[in-house]
C-alpha cells in the first residue's frame, strides 16, 4: 500500500487514465491521500479528507509514510486563509492558495513526514465555531473566481468545490459533490425563513440534484455558475438579474449550523 501527499499548489484528479480525461475534482497542497489503483504513469489516489477517487500523474506524487499517513488522518489541520501564500525551506518556495492543508501547522512550520517548510501567513481554525458570520466571511473571499468543473481553488472551483471549501475553511468537512452535501444538514421549508450559511440545492429536469450555493442576507445566494456571483432567490429559485431568468430550480434548503 502507498500514501502520498500534494506538494503542488493544484493536482488534477482525473476520471480517466489521460491528461485529455475530465477533471472531476483537485488535490490543494497538503492534502493526503491513499494509493489504491495503478495503471501505466497513473495512480488512483482515495482522497483522507472525503473519501474521493480520481487518477493522477504519477510524476506528482510525494509518498509519505503510512504512520505519517494515519497521523494525518487522525489530525485536524488549519488552512491557509490568504488567497495565495508560499511554503519553503532553504532550497524550494512552494506557491499555495487558499484552502491548503497545513499539515502539523505549529505556529511557523507545517511537517512533510520529518521535513519542516516555513509558513508565514493567516490560517484558518480546524475547529468549527458553527458562526454563520464566519462562513459568510469566508465564501466572499472566492467572489469572482471563475467557474472550472472539477475546481477547488480561487483560480478556479465549481458550485460543490466551492462549498466543500468554504465549510472546510470554517471547519466542517463536506463531502465533494452536491448529490452528496444535500444529505447534511435540517431542512429549511420556506425561502424566507433562510438564514446566511444555509445552502439551497437545485435539481435538473430529471430531479438530480445538479446545483449547490450559500445563503447571504436578504435572500441572497453566493454559488459558482459561470464565475462565484451573488444572485437573488426566490421559491422558484436563483433569479439570474443579467440573464433576466431564473438559472436554477430549487430542490431544497439545508440548515447545517
């Protein structure tokens, strides 16, 4: 068996043996994961954090020890907070971007089973506070960042990877994609009863839910859809006010804190 870390800003996990195969999600820096699959330069990687499978190319992969691999697991770590910071040492500066892994953050230094790189910049608490303010907070710092199916990171996230991230930053851990998210939470049953924090799902034509955002003030929704964007719903649901339609049918609202 063989654990590996992302000692990369972003590594595209893919669906396919390919670099032409679809990206269903990322690995941010510090993140970890179990290699359960080989074939040809790629490795199938489980992810710790949610349990998600994707290929990656071998030539990106870092191993780590299983014991450092369970400490991981076993651990909470806080997040960088700044939108783009670096890692280093004496030989290597790593460029990392909001949401990365800290992994054994002390205060100055995180550790790569007994390597120790040097982080000098805001983090995030790994403890969830259940504070609706700090999730808002939170989701506008990703206000503007395209849209990129399969995205994690400010450069480029999809609607799950969006609210996966923020939650995480604020210390809950979601899993990645809508279907899955939706099971989390109490049910909200009327749109003016929302509160900032709550996420609403919207479904396709065949009822699969296909579409997640965050709840602000007003009954206003921050989602990723083209780029992350702030629009109005209402019991039909998003009201897109450049488009002059609604984009998205609501399915139903959750309550998570």
């Amino acid at each position: 068996m063989d654990y590996g870390i992302c000692m990369l800003s972003l590594v595209p996990m893919r669906a396919e043996t390919s670099d032409k195969a679809e990206i269903v999600s990322q690995l941010l820096f510090g993140e970890c994961y179990e290699v359960v699959g080989k074939q040809d330069n790629w490795l199938q990687v489980q992810l710790a954090s949610d349990g998600y499978r994707g290929w990656i190319d071998f030539k990106q992969h870092t191993t780590v020890t299983q014991q450092y691999f369970q400490e991981w697991t076993e651990a909470r770590h806080p997040r960088a907070m700044d939108l783009v910071q670096v890692v280093s040492d004496q030989d290597v500066r790593i460029p990392i971007g909001i949401g990365s892994y800290l992994p054994f953050f002390d205060g100055m230094n995180i550790r790569v089973n007994q390597n120790f790189y040097l982080y000098n910049g805001r983090v995030s608490n790994p403890v969830a506070s259940g504070s609706t303010a700090q999730l808002v907070k939170v989701a506008a710092n990703f206000h503007k960042a395209p849209y990129l199916w399969g995205g994690k990171s400010i450069f480029g996230i999809d609607c799950s990877g969006f609210v996966q991230q923020v939650y995480g930053l604020c210390g809950y851990q979601m899993p990645r994609d809508a279907y899955q998210q939706v099971s989390h939470g109490e049910e909200v049953h009327f749109v003016s009863q929302t509160q900032p924090g709550d996420l609403a799902y919207f479904s396709n034509s065949e009822g699969r839910i296909t579409h997640v955002g965050i709840m602000l003030e007003g009954q206003k929704i921050i989602h990723a859809s083209g780029e992350v964007r702030i629009d109005t719903l209402d019991h039909n649901g998003i009201y897109n006010a450049d488009l002059k339609r609604h984009s998205h049918q609501l399915r139903v609202i959750k309550r998570i804190f």
